[in-house]
C-alpha cells in the first residue's frame, strides 16, 4: 500500500484506528474452542465487526508463534482475510545481519503479504536496509516503546540527545516517508511534539492506548500532521471488550467509539 | 540444559563448536529437493554428519520463516531431532513488551524446547525479564553484533561508555551466569579481552567466524575463561562446505577442522 492509499482510506473512513490482533487464545470466549481453528475465527469475527472503522490491522506474530505450526496456519489465514483496502502491520520487531533480514522480508513480504514489518534497530543499517528494497511495503521501526524499559537504554542520553531520538534522526535518512514508519509509545505523550519536530511528515505507529494508559486525545492534539500522520494501534480493549459470545459486537462498539473520537481531531 | 551440563560436554568432546542451521532453500544441493522436507533432510544428514564434534546447534528462524509453515514445520522437526546432549539456540532475536515476551518465551521454550533464544535488547527490562523466568533456559542478549551496523547504535558512546557496554553491564544484572548470555560478534575481536573485564564468567555466543572472516585463533586466546565460556558458531561455512551430494561428508571434514582447532586452545 502507498503512503497515499492509506491517507485516502484514513479520509475516507474518518480514523487512522489499527486493531491490534493480539489473539491470546487463552483469552478469546470457550464458545470458539470448537472451531478448528479457534485463533482464526475469532480474528474472522473482529475484522468483520471492526473493519469499516479501523483502516489498518496489526498482528503481533508472539501470539501466533507461541501456538506452534497452528499459530502460523491461523496468522497466514488472517492476513489473507484482512480486507486490501486496510494496512497490515506484522508486528514482529525482527532485525538481523543483512542476509538473515532479507529471509525476514521474504517471510513477511513475499509470503505473507503485509504492507508492513516492525524492525529492532540495535544491529543498525544492514538490518534495516533489505526491508527496504521491496515497493509499495514498510518498514516499521521501534523508536519510543511504550514499555517501562524504555528507561533503561532508549531513553539513555548518546552525546547530545537520547538513543531514541538518534535511533529516529539515523534510520529516517535511510528511507523515505513512503516506505518508512516509527513506533512511539503512546504513553509517552511528553516526548511528541519534539518528535514531531524531528519528523515533521513520517507516520507514526503509536500503541500504547487503552489497556497501557495512553491518551488518544493528547497524541492527537501534539502528533498529528497534515496527512494525519498517525496510525493508532488498540489491542486488548478492542479485541477483548467482551469476553462472552457477543465479543464481536462489543468489539464493534468499542472501536466506534475510538473511530467517533478520532473523526473529531481529523481536519 | 544447565550451565555444569554444558561445560561437561565441551569438556567431553574438546569442542565449542556450535554449528549454524541458516539452512537457506535455495542454497542446499538440488537432490534433496525431491524429498517431502528438503531443509529437514539437509539438517538430519548435517546433525548426522557433525553431531560428534560439536556441543550446540543454532537455527536462525528466519531462514525457515521464509518457508512459511512448511518452514515453521522444518524447524520442529530440527528441533526435535537433534540430541538432547546438545545445546539448542533459537537464533530469533526476539523482543517486545513484557506480555508479549512471555508469548515469546512459550513459543521457543514450551512449545519448540529450545534451550535458549536470542533476544534484542532495545525495549529494556520487561523485554527480557519473561524469558528469564524458566528454570534451566537461557537468554542470549545481543550485545556487540558481528555486522557493519554495530557502528550505527551498539558502538555509539553513551555517557562514559559504549551502549553495548551498557547494554552488558545492565543486563547482566537482571539474570545470573546460569540463565544469561551475551552475543559478540567475531569480527570484534579488538573488543574481547575489554568484555572479558565486564563480563568475567558469563559464556558469549561468537558468531561472525568462517564466511564474516572472525579469526577462532585471536577470539579464543583473548576471550576464553575457566569454563571455556565460548560457543563459536560456524553457520555457512560448515553446513555448505560441499555444494553436492557429498555436502554432509563436506560439513563434517570441516567441523572436525574447527574442532581439532578448538582442542588445542581448550586447557
């Protein structure tokens, strides 16, 4: 998807919502058990509930991974059932020597066929570098996390700035606001508008709201850009919002609310 | 596998090789491609052929993720193939907020029972912890990468130190030298007798020997301690030493070289 695709489908829909498919299956209702593939029914379910107010959908790969060979069967099937009009995110922080993030490109790239991967920066360039070479794909890069160790090294003072801000001015000059993003934890909304001064046109990824605290309104009001320049990732308080068989309505609900208030910030 | 298990297999087999299964598809002879699991057979014969000169396997994930469920399944099976006498090491560079690392931490470890995981350590403490948290696993935390990348973040000088440094120093605070280890890269060897000094008794997981040019000669005699505290990962230049059917006869001339090698610098 191109950097105007998603803006027209954010006009479009009035939301820059990303329903975060962290599909704990310990958590999803008993009734789906039964399924033969319970992870993908309960995916199948939200997306159709969610999909005409989110414009993107990010799928966290620890949950898939952490069911083995099924894990990666239901995570393929739900790739394939989000609708091309919505932004896919593989939310798999992968990052390696430059041959082996090449394999990871492939993986979520060529085979999987997301829009976008987010990206580790500790090992640099030649980590980054061959997600990069694919068109029209993204590449999704940890800048602030929204997790309390963000202090211990992000957050760290490198000469005259903090290792995120170096992480956001050293990986922004090796892609394009089209094919780059970065991940800034909502709940860091102190630290926004000087981001937005560092990158004035990327998107920006932000988790962080609902179940970790962050503040929808505030990002919003510090972050947005003229192209909106945001893609707000809720996960739990979407997904499990309803814990009984009427899970999907709930969900719909919830992401309504979250779409009606960001029609209200959108210009 | 404890640490005491480990040093009493170096020490049986005057070895710490480890040997890399970056088991790329499109590199194994063409023959095995008729089989039903090619990258499972290459690895079986690999294992086969070089299990009696070294300690540990490594499988890089995203050589088998790239394979899509064909690929997660040939994993598997590696995984379970292999002895149990040897040290097995997700080379997967994971790492996310802690929830999502405990998914991590069941995928590899309860699911896959690996005996270690590679992990990034950009989001700090909550990122690690969930790893940490399993009796007799361990987690290996990159701290100076073998790739030209590390210059861009790992070598950059924050406050009185390098942020590797700092990523050594406060990480090996949160685990023990029986549940800790750290990546450095073999191309680093300048570095070595330094991390020694921060690092006196943990074992390092040196990749960058054979194909990224590390020398085993300079990395052993200024890097090992009194538990050996090395594993040195041979990835390409073992397991595609023979490019034909003579591939495993190939890996295993070449593993013995590095192990005689090894035995000379082992006490």
């Amino acid at each position: 998807m191109t950097k105007e695709e998603l803006i027209a489908q954010i006009r479009l829909k009035k939301s820059y919502l990303c329903v975060g498919l962290d599909t704990d299956i310990t958590k999803i209702p008993r009734h789906l058990l039964s399924h033969a593939d319970p992870v993908f029914e309960f995916n199948r379910q939200i997306i159709d509930a969610t999909k005409a107010c989110c414009v993107s959908y990010k799928i966290n790969t620890a949950f898939y991974e952490s069911q083995g060979i099924k894990g990666w069967d239901a995570m393929e099937k739900t790739v394939n059932y989000i609708p091309s009009t919505h932004f896919t995110i593989a939310d798999a922080k992968r990052g390696d020597i430059g041959n082996t993030s090449a394999q990871y490109a492939k993986a979520f790239f060529d085979v999987l066929r997301f829009d976008a991967v987010t990206i580790a920066p500790y090992m640099g360039e030649d980590s980054v570098r061959p997600f990069l070479e694919y068109k029209n794909k993204w590449s999704i890069v940890l800048g602030l996390t929204s997790n309390s160790g963000a202090k211990d090294f992000e957050l760290q003072q490198v000469g005259e700035e903090k290792l995120y801000e170096k992480v956001l001015q050293t990986v922004a000059k090796w892609g394009s606001t089209e094919n780059l993003m970065f991940v800034i934890g909502a709940t860091r909304a102190d630290e926004f508008i000087h981001i937005r001064k560092i990158l004035p046109n990327h998107f920006l990824l932000v988790p962080g709201v609902g179940s970790q605290g962050g503040s929808l309104k505030e990002i919003s009001e510090k972050a947005m850009n003229k192209d909106c320049g945001l893609l707000v990732n809720v996960s739990r308080a979407i997904i499990f919002a309803g814990g009984e068989e009427n899970f999907a309505e709930e969900a719909k609900h919830t992401a309504e609310q979250y779409q009606r208030e960001m029609s209200t910030y959108l210009k």
